[in-house]
C-alpha cells in the first residue's frame, strides 16, 4: 500500500535530479605540452617557498605543460590546474635521460587552486627521460619529487607525468 507512493516520489526525484544534471554543464579537463627555442627560464627572487620565474628570450629550450581539471562553472571554488615549466639545453642527440638534481637548468611546478599550497616551487629532485619523435615533437616522462609546503613532516609526494611537446610556432 505504502510503496506505490514510494515508488511514484522515487521516479519523480530521480527524474528532477536528470533534469538538473543536464542544465549543469561540465567543462572537461584539458592537457596542453609544447616548447620554445630560444628562451631561458629566470627565477626571481623566493617569496617564502614560493619561487616566482619568468621565460625570456635565451639560447636554451623550454618546456611547458598545463592540466586543467575538469571543472563547473556553476561551482566558485572548484577549479584546479598544475603547472611544469622546465629548461633544457639545446641538443643534437634524439634522447635524453638525466636527473633534475644535476641539472643546472630550472624545473618548476606551479599549482594552481583555491588550497594552501597553490603557487610556483622549484623542483630539486627527480628525473627526465625523453626522445625525439620528430624535429618539432619530443616525448617526455617526468617523475617530480614534489615538496609539501603546508606540512613539513610529510615528505615530499611524486608526481609522474607522461606527454608529447609540440614546438610552438614563434
């Protein structure tokens, strides 16, 4: 007796929540890689364990891929991306394996969120594998040791990223 009413509220809200789903629209996340001849990385002076940087016109290379998270416009607070910025050395050689800690180059990660730990850091340590795909591509994967800023006792979290950089036109 009690469930045909039940039922009827059930079909009715579950239907009411689909006609909202739809009106929410649901920006996708987005991945983008590319890279720059001719260009240096500049830190600037460290504002705490923030470290502020600037890409100028150099002789080296330099690497830049941004993850935008999915996102609803609907909701203020909810947007999220990161950020690695990274100089290398122009070469003749198709690959190239090295750690960041013997680079003399600047590797960067920059969060960027309505969170505590948002803004640009310098990486210290980690590793770069990469290779050639043709002139104008390179493939990378990077494994970051990304330091936790709002808690010291935590140690530092890895972060893996894997992409194709295409070189941008200038």
């Amino acid at each position: 007796m009690y469930r045909l009413p039940l039922l009827i509220l059930f079909f009715f809200g579950c239907f009411g929540q689909l006609l909202l789903a739809q009106e929410l629209t649901i920006k996708p996340a987005s991945t983008i890689s590319y890279w720059k001849q001719k260009k240096t990385i500049k830190l600037q002076e460290k504002q705490g364990q923030l470290q502020p940087y600037q890409v100028l016109k150099g002789n080296n290379w330099v690497f830049q891929y941004t993850y935008n998270a999915a996102d609803l416009p609907e909701i203020a607070d909810d947007e999220f991306a990161e950020t690695v910025v990274f100089e290398l050395t122009p070469t003749s050689k198709n690959k190239i394996k090295q750690k960041i800690s013997k680079t003399k180059h600047a590797f960067i990660y920059l969060k960027s969120c309505y969170c505590k730990d948002a803004g640009p850091i310098e990486i210290k340590k980690g590793t770069i594998k990469g290779y050639k795909l043709n002139p104008n591509t390179w493939h990378f994967e990077l494994t970051l040791e990304v330091p936790n800023l709002t808690d010291v006792a935590t140690p530092r979290k890895l972060k893996h990223i894997k992409g194709d950089f295409k070189l941008e036109a200038q």
